[in-house]
C-alpha cells in the first residue's frame, strides 16, 4: 500500500502554478513597471478629479485644491473608490485580450500535462475560487502570530504606524466611508494587483514551486516599497505581512483568502486606531 505524503500546514499545493502562461519574461518586466505606474496614476488621477468638487473654494487654484485633497479624508475616500473601479477594469481587461491571444483555447492541467474542455478565464487565472476553511484557519493562525509579535515589538520600539491617518479621519465626511475604502476596498485592488496579476506573471515564469518562492518575495518587497507613508520599520512589517499574504494565496490556491486576510488586518488596524484617538 503506498504512502501518502503528509500534508503540512506549510507545504505549498501544486494548484498554486497556473497551468497557462500569459507573459514572457521581457513581458513580466513591462507588466511590473505598468501595473506599479498605473497604481500611483489612478490614485493621482482620482485626487485630481475629486478634489475641486470637495474641496469647494474658489480663491484655490486647481494644483492647490490637488495639494490639499492629498490629505483629505473625503478626497482620499473618493481616489480609492475610483481606483478600485480602474484597477479591476484594466486588470480583467488584460488577462481578457492576452487569454484570447494565448495559442490553447483550452485549460491545460498541470498535473497530467493533458487537455481538457474546461474554459479557462480571467478568474481561474487569478484564482478566484472559494478556500479550504481549515487552511484559513491555519493561516489566521499564522496572522495572529504575526499581530502579537510586529505589535509587541512596535510597542518596544515606540512607533506609531498610524499617525498618518489622523488628516485623513479627522477631514473626513461621512467618517464611515474613510473607514471602508481603507478597511475594504484598498485590500481588494491591492490583492488583485499583488497578489492576483503580478504575483501569477512570476510563478508562470518556472517549473514546479520556485515561482511561488520568486514571486511572494519580489511582489512583498514591491507591495511593502509603495507604502511611501511610512518609514523604514514600517515598511518591513509591511514585507512580512505581504509574505502572509503570499503565502496564503500559495496554500490555499484562492486569491480570495489573502484579500480576506488583508480585510481582517486592516480592519483589526482601524480598529485599534479608533479605540485610541
């Protein structure tokens, strides 16, 4: 009777390598620099359209009314939902058009190397898909670990990883829609970019699992990089967080989990910022 492989909480499936590569390496070059400017444009973008309508003062030129709804909450709140709304639009439609362009029309599985009539589309290609729930499980787990330590040691070390919202909440109107975008919707096109597009142009780029290992530590360090509100402590926690996430979108096969993952630790972040001010 042959034996089965024990499974542990840290061994990485197979189902994590998308059976279809879209990206050449040159490819995966330009996918980055694009997917990375576009990020800050959009944001940008959606300051610059927001901010003379909230920001309602005609005595401020257009690049002052743009200065100032950098650190407006309700301008902030604005920006995030159209970026959201542009990310998912250019992300769907670029997986769309080079997936129609992709020579097999049909889903090759990686563990028979054989075809089958299954379609593959933009979700299968970003894994969206429901999780185990005894891997979430694990993954929370993991979370907690992660919580107790990064909290414990920027308590030690005396920093204030959220001061920087402090403009942002106290300019905003309604509150609650500040809390939102930060809490909800910035996990879900900070996943989606991160954790869905980028990170699956790596992981196609190799044979077996050592993308996952190349992707989770270039997209982590760039995810952790456009944090520019922080310093450099901040920006390590960020890495390690970005490695969790990674990890979980390895494991469990679903980009679904790593956005709820990033949903739970903003929210847990929110939280205790507004149990302090």
């Amino acid at each position: 009777m042959p034996i089965k492989p024990k499974r542990t909480l840290f061994a990485i499936p197979d189902q994590a390598v998308p059976p279809i590569s879209l990206f050449s390496k040159p490819g995966v070059v330009m996918l980055y620099i694009g997917m990375v400017g576009l990020f800050f444009i959009f944001q940008l973008v959606g300051v610059y359209l927001f901010s003379p309508i909230v920001i309602d003062d005609p005595s401020l030129t257009t690049a002052q009314a743009f200065a100032m709804g950098s650190f407006n909450g309700t301008v902030t709140s604005y920006a995030m939902l159209f970026t959201l709304l542009m990310l998912l639009l250019f992300s769907y439609a670029l997986i769309k058009m080079l997936l129609k362009m992709h020579p097999s029309q049909r889903h090759k599985v990686s563990s028979s190397k054989q075809y089958d009539s299954i379609s593959y589309g933009v979700k299968d290609y970003l894994a969206i898909k429901p999780f185990a729930l005894h891997i979430a499980m694990g993954v929370i787990g993991l979370w907690l670990v992660f919580v107790i330590g990064t909290e414990t040691l920027t308590y030690l070390l005396d920093k204030d990883p959220t001061a920087f919202v402090d403009d942002l909440y106290f300019s905003a109107d309604p509150k609650w829609l500040l809390i939102l975008v930060m809490v909800v919707v910035a996990p879900i096109y900070e996943e989606v970019v991160f954790r869905g597009v980028l990170w699956s142009a790596i992981v196609e780029q190799y044979q077996g699992k050592k993308g996952v290992w190349v992707a989770s530590v270039v997209t982590s360090a760039i995810f952790a990089l456009i944090h520019l509100q922080y310093e450099l402590y901040e920006m390590s926690v960020i890495f390690l967080l970005a490695l969790l996430l990674s990890y979980a979108r390895a494991k469990s096969g679903s980009l679904l989990l790593p956005i709820v993952i990033h949903i739970i630790n903003n929210g847990a972040a929110m939280w205790l910022y507004l149990m302090l001010i």
